[in-house]
C-alpha cells in the first residue's frame, strides 16, 4: 500500500453494512456525524442538497413515540380512518409515506398490511395494532398477542363453501378433495381433523390463492373453498363455519421494549377513547318523565348501559329517567315507552363519550 502524499488526508475507512431491519423489527439507524460535504449529507439523512432528507428527519422523530400500527388499505381502512379522526388523534400522513406522526400524542402511525400486523405486534415491532380476529388466528401468532378491544366493524365469517347444485354438500364429503382459501393454515388444521376422522389414504389438499377465490370451484381449481367474503354471486353456499371474526384493537403479551413509562399511559388512553367513539355511534341519549307507580314497567324498556338515572321531579308522583339506548331499537324503545305511559321522550345524540373499559 503506498503512502498518502504530503498535505493529503487519508480516505476514512468505510464500516461494515449492517441490515437495521432484522426479522420484523422496526430498527432505528443511527445517523452518523458528517465526515466530508458529498458524503457526510448522504450518510446523515441530508440531500446531495443539503436539506434534510424527509427519511432521515422521519428515523429522528420515532424516537420516544409509541409505535401504532393500522391497515394501509383494504376494508378495514377507512373505519380505522374515523375511529383515528373520533379519538382526536391528529396526523399528517407524507405522500406514499408509511408512517405518520401524530401531532397532538407522541404516538407514530405505521400503516401495514392487516395481515403483517398481527406478526409486527406479537414480535414487539410495534405497541398497538388494528387488525382482523380471522387474520390474528391465521398468523399462527394468536398466543403472543392480547385483544384490547373489540371494534364493532370489519364483521365477517370464515365459512367452509361449495356449490349450491354440486355433489359435495357437507365437510365430510371434502375429505380427500381440494380446497382454495386464502387462509391456508386454518383450512391446513380443519382438514387435518377431518381426514383423521374419515381415515381415507387420500389426503385433503389445501391450495393457496390470494385473490377470487370463490372463482376457484368455476374453474374446476377446487372441490370447495374456505372464504371470508360474499359468495351468492358465485353460486356458492356455506356448509361449515369456522370461526365469526371483527377487527380488533391487539397489543402484544409481552411488553414493548420501547414502552416507556411515559409512554405506558397512551395504551388505556387510546383504548378508552376508542370504546367512547364506539359507544357514542352504538347509544343515543334518552330522557323522558314517568309516574313512579309505571317507572318498574318503563324501566324495563330502557335499562341503559348499567343502569338508568332516576330523580323525582317537583310534581308528586312523577319521575325524571335517563338512559343510554341502542340507536338500532330507538323507534321502537320510544313507542314502547309511550305505550308504558312515559311522557316528553326526547332522544340527544352522542358526539362522544367515555363508558369505562
């Protein structure tokens, strides 16, 4: 190796790469302190111009922020959109950018696929997570994750289906056949159980496909499928039920590394704010007096959440009641309530609330 000429300064050694993303962890780079113009804007997270670079700006603010994953697309978007909105929990979200801050919570929003999300949360990769019951049972991480909250929306179930004039016309009868799903591994355990019982030396073979699957038994590419979704249109009928799923707020078992105890309160935070949201779309608000010899039968009709609110009112014998009622069954709670003798109904609706979880 020759000696660098006199004046000259030796060229800094170069270290060794190393891959920040390791299984499914989101890992923070360090950035490191600038060595030369070119090369010291590169390596910081700056532009071969000189401005920050939105990346580099973007590792920076992950820093001490509670890491909230949410679906990028899909059915389960849009819902999560006004869940997010009705919680007060404000981002700006860049352009084909994954990951939004949010301004009034140090909490970061990382949009994934609904069926990576289960895998991130139960490997610490992130705090929260919002995704599908049927999705979490698919992952194979179901034991590593808790369900925080039920969210009412996303509703499906995971049938077993086949043609509604087909020969097959039962779960036994698939014993041995083929069948399409996008949930292979719950369609792998259930055909597992039901070969074992009918004791054939054929096996079931479970396909995977990702998309149109009801299209598969058309094609002659299955004997049955195994699908969340609409099936009337395809001619198809439902012969088992596997499980009914809902998207579900989930955080995992162990946890987060990155949870600090300042962090830590943001967890009951956003799942309370979340069932109040969830409630104040579920509840009305409704109030109405009654004579107290017809409050047990009024009561009856609106039991509210817990329990109804009950105060005497100036005039002998009468009472002032108040409960939450389900928006659904309000025309007919309020007919109900008429019938029972109840006068001056009036319903309010909720913008939000908090009920306790």
């Amino acid at each position: 190796m020759s000696n660098p000429a006199p004046g000259s300064t030796p060229a800094p050694s170069t270290p060794a790469s190393n891959d920040p993303l390791e299984s499914s962890t989101i890992t923070l780079p360090a950035i490191p302190a600038s060595a030369s113009s070119l090369s010291a804007n590169a390596s910081s997270g700056r532009s071969r111009f000189g401005a920050e670079s939105a990346m580099g700006l973007l590792v920076e603010s992950l820093k001490d922020r509670l890491l909230f994953a949410v679906p990028k697309k899909g059915r389960l978007y849009e819902k999560c959109l006004e869940l997010l909105q009705g919680a007060d929990i404000k981002y700006n979200r860049a352009h084909r950018l994954d990951v939004a801050l949010v301004q009034n919570h140090p909490i970061a929003l990382v949009f994934l696929p609904a069926a990576d999300i289960p895998r991130f949360v139960a490997l610490g990769s992130v705090a929260l997570g919002i995704t599908g019951q049927d999705v979490i049972a698919e992952s194979t991480h179901a034991d590593q994750i808790t369900e925080l909250l039920p969210l009412g929306f996303g509703k499906c179930q995971l049938q077993v289906q086949v043609p509604v004039s087909g020969p097959i016309q039962s779960l036994e009868q698939l014993a041995g056949k083929r069948i399409a799903t996008s949930f292979e591994v719950l369609a792998g355990e259930l055909f597992q159980g039901v070969d074992a019982q009918a004791a054939g030396e054929t096996k079931t073979k479970v396909e995977y496909v990702g998309g149109s699957v009801e299209a598969a038994c058309a094609l002659g590419m299955a004997d049955g499928i195994e699908s969340g979704d609409t099936m009337r249109a395809a001619g198809l009928h439902a012969i088992h039920t596997l499980m009914s799923s809902e998207a579900v707020l989930i955080t995992s078992r162990t946890p987060h590394p990155a949870v600090t105890p300042a962090l830590a309160p943001l967890v009951p935070l956003i799942k309370s704010r979340f069932a109040g949201v969830l409630a104040a779309k579920r509840y009305v608000y409704t109030s109405y007096n009654v004579r107290r010899d017809r409050l047990q039968d009024a009561l009856r009709i609106t039991p509210g959440r817990r329990a109804a609110t009950v105060s005497p009112l100036d005039e002998e014998g009468w009472v002032a009641v108040s409960a939450m009622v389900e928006r659904k069954s309000l025309a007919k709670t309020m007919d109900d309530l008429e019938a029972a003798g109840a006068e001056d109904v009036l319903t309010f609706a909720l913008d939000n609330c908090r009920v306790g979880v």
